[in-house]
C-alpha cells in the first residue's frame, strides 16, 4: 500500500469494508507563520473585508500537508487506512502569528468486506 491508496475517513467506520487490526492514534502537527509582506497583504485584504486569500492558500497547503505526513505514519505502522481523521487548527497565541494545523485519527488494517 502506497501513501496514494491508503483510505482516509472521518467516520468511525469505512462503508464496505471491514476493520480487521487496529493499529493505534496517529498524529501530525505542521506549525505555520505568515511572513512580513504575508501579513502586510492580509492587512489591506482585512480592511476591504471578505476571504484573506494569503491565508486562505497557506493553510490549504499547511492541511494537505499534514494529511501527507499523518498518511506516511500510518502506512510506516503497517496500516492501509486512517479513521476517524480529525483536523485542528490553533493559534499559539504568541504574539508571532503562528498557527498549528494538528490531524489525528485512528490507523487501521481493512478489507473489504465479502
């Protein structure tokens, strides 16, 4: 199983196949802060109002890649799905603009089912 096959859900549950090995929580963390000409442009996109897409196309890029990372611990434990995924994201809260985008969830052995 490749990082490209392994299944991932949200549910607790995969429809049509079955959990046959639970392997345990997997968890991935990717900490991002926005630059000084990133947080400039999302000032001025803040006072027109409406979506901030300097921190729109980070924090997508900050998800993918934490699914990446999570996907990669769970196949290295010898799963080939993920349940349960949930994904977080929090403001240290520093002072530094730095957000921590977190994804866990429940590595797993399935097959389908007959």
């Amino acid at each position: 199983c490749s990082a490209d096959e392994i299944l991932i859900v949200t549910t607790p549950m995969i429809t049509g196949y079955k959990i046959t090995k639970v392997l345990g929580i997997v968890t991935s963390l990717v900490p991002r802060t926005r630059g000084i000409l990133g947080r400039f442009i999302a000032s001025w996109q803040s006072i027109r109002g409406g979506e901030i897409s300097a921190f729109t196309s980070e924090l997508e890029k900050a998800r993918m890649e934490v699914i990446e990372k999570l996907k990669a611990k769970a196949l290295k434990s010898g799963a080939n799905a993920i349940v349960g995924l949930d994904i977080e994201t929090s403001d240290l809260g520093l002072g530094a603009g730095v957000v921590v985008i977190s994804a866990t969830g429940t590595a797993v052995i399935v097959e389908p089912e007959n």
